[in-house]
C-alpha cells in the first residue's frame, strides 16, 4: 500500500503533501460520494518547526505538523452545497465527511443552473517562495542559531527573549471540473527583544523571508541589542505634533491598515472611511475614491507575485469559486488606481468573473534619503523603531504606542533616548505629510511578505506619556 | 532512550487518566449539572445551548402546512420553551433568589428567572431595582424599564442589533410586560418615537396571542400620533414610523376596512384617506411618507419573456378577475440560496398558500434581469430568465404567470466599472413617479381588483391581511356592488 493507503501518517520524510499525493487524496475523497453531483477538495497540509526563547534561556522547542481537509459536495437538483472539514485521512474517516457534506447539502435549498460552472479557465503565476534552506533547518540548527543570537545579548548583561520559525505548506485545490492547482510554500521569520534587566532600555531586530538564507540572524542580535544598549535611561518629553522619522518597521505597522483598505473595495464604497467618497443619490450607490489622489505622490503600493521578496500562494477561493493572484497596483504615484475585491464582489458588482485578488503582501516605493540624511536635516524630531498595539479607534484614525527604541533628535542628532509615547494618527494623514523618503527594504512581516521605505512626516501627533519601556 | 520514552508515556498515562475518566463529555441536551453552575452567566450559556440544540432539529423541515410563518415573532409568543430548555433553566436557577440576588445582575438573572417560569421572583427583583432608582432620575428609570420591556417580551433585536442579553420569556409576558410599557410612557423624558416603538412592540407580539391586548396597544400608538405637534409630524423619524402607524390604522380600524372593501374599492380607498388625513394631516410632504398608491389604475406589466402564462393575448393584470402581481427580487441571492427558514422561502410559502386557497385569483411574478444569477456572472439576458423561470416556478414551485424584463444598463468609466442597471418599465409604472415610499426599492404586493384599480399594497405577510381582502374581492366579483353608492 503507498503512502497514501487506508491509514496514513505523516513520518519524518513527509512533512507536508506533494501536488502527487493531494492528487491521489482527492481521487480516493471522490470515490467515497455517492448520489452524482460535483466534489470539491481542498487540502492544506504543514509542518512547523519553532523554537521560542526568555530570558536568555529557551522555553519551547516544537516540531509540528497537520493536514486539513476540506471537502464541499454539491448535489444534483435542488440542493445546495454542504461543506465539511477533517484531518483524519482514513476511508472510514473520509467516509464519514463525504456522507456529512452530503446531508449539509440536501438540508440547503440552492437553484443549480446551467451556468454555475462558468468560472474561466486561468493561469496561475509560479512565484519564488519555496527555500530548501528554511525546509532543512533542523532542530539542532534551530537550537545553534538561536544560541548565536543569546550569547551577544548575555555577554553584554542584558536580557533575551525572542522566537524562531520555518514553516512548510502544501495547498491544493480542486475546483470541479478544472485541474488540481498546488503550490508548495516556505516561511521562515527570526525576531528578538533584548531588555536591560532593570528595565532601563529594550531593542528589538526581526526578519522573514520564505528563504531562511535571506534573514541575518546574527545581523538582527547585533541590531535588538544596540538598540537596547541607546535606549537605555530614557527621557520625559511632552506629548504633542513632532517631525517623525519612522524606520521601515514602524511604516509597516501602520502601512498595513492601509493595504487592508485597498484590498476592501466594497467597504471603501458602501463604508465610511478614508477610501469612501460618500453615498452618489443620483446613481443610488456608493463610491470610492478610485481615480483621486490619496496619499503624497512619491508613493506607489502594488503587489506582484513574482517579485522574488514578496511572492504567495498564486491563487485564492473565496467560496464563489477560484481566482489567480495577479500583479496590481492600489496606488499609483499617490492616485488610486485600483482596489481588491472578490468573485462574488465581481460578479455582483462589475457582473464579470475577474477579481482582484485580495492580499496582504505588498511593496512601497521609496526615494533616495536614507535615514541618516533624514536624522541629519532634522532641526527638532523623534526616531521611531516601531509601535505596537496599534489599533482603529475609527475607520481612519488609530492609536498605540511606540516600542523598543524612540529617541529624541535635535539639530540634526539623536540627541537622547526618550520614554515611549501613545500617537493617535490617521496613517492617511502620514502618508500625505511626508518630507523625506528612503529606500524600501523588507520588514518582519511573517504572514505576508512586504517592502517598505523610512519615512520622514511632519506633524505626527502623540498624545500621551507611557511610562512602559 | 527508547526505554525513557515508555517511562514517560507510562508516567502521563497513570497522571492523565484517573482524571479523564472523572470527565463528564457534553451531549445534548444538556447531560451537565447545571445545579452545580455559580453564574448566571453560566446559566445563560447553558439553557441557549441547549434550545439551539433543541430548536436546529426540526429547522429543515419545509413549513408550508404551518400559519403565519411570515412573523417568527408572533409564534414566539405564542409558544412556551421546549420543556428540556426550561428544565435546564429551573435547575440552574435554583440557587438565586428574587429577593436576595444582587443589583448589578440584574438583566441577565431577569431573563433567567423567565426562562425557569419564576415570574414572582422575576417581578420582586425588578421591583427591587426601580426602588434603587432615585425619585428624580427619569433617565435611568427609562432605561431600567426599557430593558425589562424587552426581557419580558423577549425581544432579540433593538434597533436592528442583537439585545446583549440571550432572552427566553416564551411565552412573552403580555402582561406584565403592557404594564411595563404604561409606566414606561408616562415618563416625560421619554421621547414620541420610543413611547410609539414599546407600544408597537407590545402589539406585534399580543397580535397572535392576545388581540384585545394588541388592539389597546394600536389604539395607544394611535393615541400618541394624535398627540404629536405639526413639527414633529413634519419630522424625518415620524415618515420612518410610516409603516407602524400604518400598521396600527390596519389593525384599529380592520373591520371599517373590511366593511368599506366589500361595499367599493373607492369606499375602501376613500376611508384610508380620512384615516391618513386624521394622523398625518394634509400636509403633502408628511402624506407622502404614508399614502399608498391605493385607488389607482394598475399598470399593465410588460416582459420580454412570459412563462407559464395561459393565454398570450391577454395582459396582466386581467382584467374582470382579482389579481396580486408580486415584484421577485433575485437581486437578494439569500433567494436561491438558503435554508427554508430564510425569509425569501417563508415568503414563498406564504404566496403559495394564498394561491392554493384562492384557485381563482391571478398572480403575476414581476422579475427583470441583473446580468448574474446566483454566483456566475454575466449570462446573456434570455439564459438569465430562464434561470429565473427555473428557480421560481420549477423548482420553488411559485404560482401565477412569470414576467421578465431585461434590463437595460451602462457601466461607470474605468477603473470604477460597476454596471449600472437603469429603471424598467415595470420598476418605474409601479413606482407611481415616486409619490409614494417604497423600502430599499423593494415593491411590496400589489393587490388588484376586478377593474384593474389597486386596492392594497400593505401587508404583514401573505398570511397576514390578505387572504381576507381577497376574499371580499372575490365575493364581489360574484356579487357586484351597486353603482352610486360609493362613499
């Protein structure tokens, strides 16, 4: 019996399903259905291996690994679709979810048509985003790169704390009557916190890539920990609009409110927000600012799968069917060109099949100053390493607070370590009071990749002291 | 270190399992000690499990032989909580006292009370919080009045939201809760549009149960609009209560109504108008908010493509019979795909049931083309009408003629691009050039009598109101009124 025979477990040479075995997964699946009708399967399988440590001593080493099955039957006649889930590979337990999906499917009145199989026929993009470097790092090796990234840390007396992961993903899908589309997927991500152990200053570093070879683990401890050592005895300043200098980081933790934005075309018609444009009485619908410039126009935000940093999973299932990821741009020097929606977005709406896949990955132009030259054509200003907590107190205006590392810069020089604020910003109005701009580089973004420049922004407003560090 | 691994697992195996064993696995209903449960919050979660479970069973059974299915509502209040859920929130609710339970629970242990019929201890403890109340403090009264009204009533929804609190009053406390409802009004801090709301609460839930109590609480909506200032009737809140005020003249004046019906349509239209004329004035702009286009000419439907129409020569309305031309709106797609509980199909068997009773009356389904069914997008306009057509008369088994329009439509310049359907002839006819509100442009029935001159459009449900009026048209097509004695 193959791999894949009545019981099937994943041993150490199978951490996750090739396109082969979903395949032949898929078939068995569908000779369990009975009654006619279309079976659809989709199958993620993964495997994890991590390792998390504190205060300079590891607290978790795992090797994880699981495969979920999705299985939707939809019946002939008037019948809709029932929809269940499994991680039990056996044909008793496939079974037993094909018959499950198949009572979910008469309980749910749903007219079939005869043009419900109307999804086109795409091609999907094969972008760069599987590493054998991330897939083959061991425990071991896990357990000597994060000893690499301690011992800096402890040698200089300060306190550690940080979390290291490769992941491995195979998804496939099988719409009916279309051909199985797979892709296989790494993730890898290294981030630390490194605290003076009376409380005096913290740093942080954080890379991921899908390719382990592209993050710097040793880079990123030299980084958390001098950021730790020049925040160290930080200073009260007032609350109030200051010239920020935010690094990459910090752009991206409010950056990526604004791609959810753009990937929300419906909510940016028919919701008020910063995308919204107000309700047309004459047309009797909402519209949204596509075709008006929306933030400073030296920026661009678009996503294409097959830039080599910022590749996904190249297609998408909404539920109303698949679609391909392809290239867009939201924002085109400062204009909205363009906004994500769905199949059933587009087919309610545009009354075609074509989405624009929604996706979280991104890249932001960037210009020619590098932080540096923003530090030193500063006259009075804040440095920002990064914010957390940030969350919406409306559809544009956010808070949280800035984190592991803010210094004061006066006449063109970080003058001294400052006690973390609490901003209450729009990152629209950022984005539209910019002075400088620097190259875009990849940031800690584990779940989607994404590229972003430092920005240098007036009148960014903080609101309130933290006494946190 | 193989040998270390089998003392590992022989050690969580002695550790782990005395304690599985003593596991009480969850079953429904609930085979857990809720006596033993200290919260009510515990309670709570404890009696909406076991009704979900209780309630989910029988949710897919096609409910056509059911009245009035139409108002979920008005059922609710009729029928007690299935003995297993009441049994969970007796046990539960064993060790809280009326008397004795503190303040700061006080609308969940309210609605606890109710779901374990202990009304008593129910009302001793919303008596205890209105003593707490100062003499003064009108506002918070207000408030602790109207969350009772809603505990009592079991009124899932405020304002179209979900009530923070799991409710079981079942049946509602008509009662209790009309007394609320007095008190509740006669606080003068309380605004006209809520006094209107707690008293249409009150009648949509007694209106199956209790109409004496229903018909007290349609007067009493009647009563505050008579008490309303020319301003306020002027107002934008009293056209959105166009529809409960309406709904409390239907009730209140019913038998006038059905007597002016049977006597002349134009009776019957002449009679609304006094009623109209009475709450809202002769103020055009606040009787546009309320007057149907009742007492006009209805206009003939026109389709590219007819299914399941008789006899091709003859338009619809037909003339010399009664006749109910229903807009169908695939534009909701909850339509085509859903459970039988969803509204579209509790609608559908409603106007099934009126065409099973009344053989004799002619339905026209009014439909046009959006270029999507279902979820695929965009077929051609005649493979869109016979989805339709199949959807509706085949497989839905919807009575009466199918009327489609194709509709004509142009898209907003790139990158916008959304289609943008214009208005068809049937859309724009029935619209009566706007003079009268129609919700989110979706047309309610239009009832037609013999002559071809509408006679309603305002119906609860198609079990609701209607089969009565069409009764009295079709007992006048037999009989004919004699001319001249119009009112």
């Amino acid at each position: 019996m193959s791999g894949l025979g009545r019981f099937l477990r994943l041993d150490d040479s199978l951490r996750f399903l090739s396109r082969e075995e979903c395949a032949t997964l898929v078939e068995r699946i569908r000779g369990f259905a009975q009654g006619g009708g279309k079976t659809e399967v989709d199958v993620t399988s993964w495997w994890s291996g991590e390792l998390r440590w504190a205060r300079n001593r590891v607290s978790l080493a795992s090797d994880r690994r699981d495969i979920s099955v999705h299985v939707s039957r939809t019946l002939p006649a008037m019948t809709g679709d029932g929809n269940v889930m499994t991680n039990q590979l056996d044909d008793v337990s496939l079974t037993a979810a094909v018959r499950e999906a198949e009572r979910w499917a008469h309980r749910r009145q749903h007219s079939r048509t005869d043009i419900v199989t109307s999804v086109p026929d795409f091609q999907y993009a094969k972008p760069a985003i599987w590493s054998d470097t991330s897939y083959g790092l061991t425990t071991e090796e896990r357990g000597r790169i994060a000893r690499a990234l301690v011992d800096p840390a402890e040698a200089a007396g300060m306190l550690s704390a940080g979390y290291i992961e490769v992941r491995a993903q195979g998804t496939a899908s099988t719409p009916a009557e279309k051909p199985l589309m797979y892709a296989q997927q790494t993730t890898g991500q290294c981030s630390m916190t490194v605290r003076d152990p009376e409380g005096r200053g913290s740093g942080w570093a954080g890379g991921s890539s899908y390719d382990w070879t592209r993050i710097d683990p040793e880079a990123l401890a030299r980084r958390a920990l001098q950021k730790c050592l020049a925040s160290r005895n930080p200073v009260t300043i007032e609350p109030g609009r200051y010239t920020v200098i935010l690094e990459p980081q910090a752009v991206h933790e409010l950056v990526v409110f604004v791609v959810a934005a753009l990937n929300d075309r419906h909510a940016a018609e028919n919701q008020p927000g910063p995308l919204n444009a107000g309700y047309d009485t004459a047309l009797r619908l909402g519209r949204s600012k596509l075709g008006l410039k929306v933030v400073d126009e030296r920026l661009t935000i678009s996503h294409d799968p097959m830039d080599p940093a910022l590749g996904v999973i190249p297609f998408g299932d909404d539920g109303w069917g698949p679609y391909p990821v392809d290239a867009v741009t939201w924002i085109d020097h400062g204009v909205l060109t363009d906004l994500s929606f769905g199949r059933a977005y587009a087919v309610r709406e545009l009354t075609d099949n074509v989405p624009i896949a929604p996706r979280m990955a991104y890249r932001m132009s960037g210009g020619p100053t590098s932080v540096e030259e923003m530090i030193a054509t500063t006259k009075r200003g804040l440095l920002v390493t990064r914010f957390s907590g940030v969350r919406p107190l409306n559809e544009g205006l956010f808070t949280g607070l800035t984190r592991d590392g803010l210094w004061l810069i006066e006449n063109g020089k970080i003058s001294k370590a400052v006690k973390n604020l609490r901003f209450t910003d729009s990152p629209w109005f950022l984005l539209n009071s910019l002075e400088q701009v620097g190259e875009p580089v990849p940031v800690f973004s584990p779940d989607a990749p994404a590229i972003v420049p430092p920005l240098k922004a007036r009148d960014f407003s903080f609101t309130s002291l933290i006494d946190a560090i | 270190m193989r040998g270390l691994h089998l003392l590992l697992s022989g050690l969580v195996i002695a550790l782990v399992t005395p304690a599985a064993q003593g596991q009480t696995l969850f079953a429904t209903p609930d085979t857990l000690d809720v006596a033993r449960y200290t919260t009510v919050e515990e309670c709570l979660a404890a009696i909406s499990r076991v009704k979900d479970s209780v309630e989910n069973q029988p949710a897919w059974i096609w409910r056509d032989t059911l009245p009035a299915t139409q108002s979920r509502l008005a059922a609710d209040a009729r029928a007690p909580l299935p003995a297993p859920v009441a049994a969970v929130a007796r046990r539960c609710s064993a060790r809280f006292r009326g008397g004795a339970v503190p303040l700061g629970d006080f609308a969940p242990l309210l609605s606890l009370f109710l779901a374990a019929d202990r009304d008593a201890d129910a009302d001793t403890l919303l008596a205890r919080r209105l003593k707490e109340v100062g003499p003064t403090a009108d506002r918070e009264r207000a408030a602790v009045l109207d969350t009772a009204i809603h505990v009592y009533l079991a009124l899932n929804q405020v304002g179209g939201q979900p009530f923070a609190l799991p409710l079981f009053a079942h049946p509602a406390r008509l009662a209790a809760a009309e007394s609320l409802v007095t008190a509740f009004v006669q606080i003068k801090t309380v605004p006209w549009e809520a006094r209107l709301d707690a008293y249409g609460e009150l009648a949509v839930l007694a209106v199956s149960a209790d109409t004496v109590r229903a018909g007290r609480a349609a007067k009493a909506m009647l009563a505050v609009v008579n008490g309303l200032s020319d301003l306020e009737r002027r107002s934008s809140a009293f056209r959105s209560e166009a529809i409960q005020i309406n709904a409390a003249l239907m009730f209140d004046r019913r038998a006038a109504l059905l007597d002016s019906l049977r006597h002349s349509t134009a009776a019957y239209v002449a009679l609304w108008r006094e009623m109209w004329g009475e709450v809202a004035g002769q103020d055009s702009a606040v009787l546009d908010g309320f007057a149907r286009p009742i007492g006009r000419p209805a206009p003939r439907i026109k389709a590219d493509w007819w299914f399941a129409r008789d006899d091709s020569t003859v338009g619809r309305p037909v003339k010399g019979k009664v006749n109910l031309v229903v807009f169908l709106n695939p534009g909701d797609f909850s339509c085509f795909e859903s459970d039988d509980t969803s509204l579209c199909n509790r609608t559908y068997a409603g106007l099934r049931r009126v065409a099973q009773r009344f053989p004799a009356l002619e339905i026209t389904l009014v439909a046009q083309t959006y270029g999507l069914f279902d979820k695929m997008a965009p077929p051609p306009p005649g493979l869109e009408a016979e989805q339709f057509q199949r959807a509706w008369l085949t497989e839905r088994h919807l009575p009466g003629a199918l009327a489609v329009t194709s509709t004509p439509f142009w898209r907003l310049p790139a990158p916008d691009r959304r289609r943008i359907n214009r208005d068809v002839p049937n859309v724009v006819q029935y619209s009566f050039g706007r003079t009268w509100h129609v919700p989110n442009w979706i047309f309610p029935p239009f009832l037609i009598d013999q002559d071809g001159t509408i006679v309603e459009t305002a119906f609860r449900s198609f079990d609701a109101d209607l089969p009565e009026m069409i009764a009295v048209l079709l007992a006048r097509q037999v009989t004919p009124p004699q001319s001249g004695r119009d009112r």
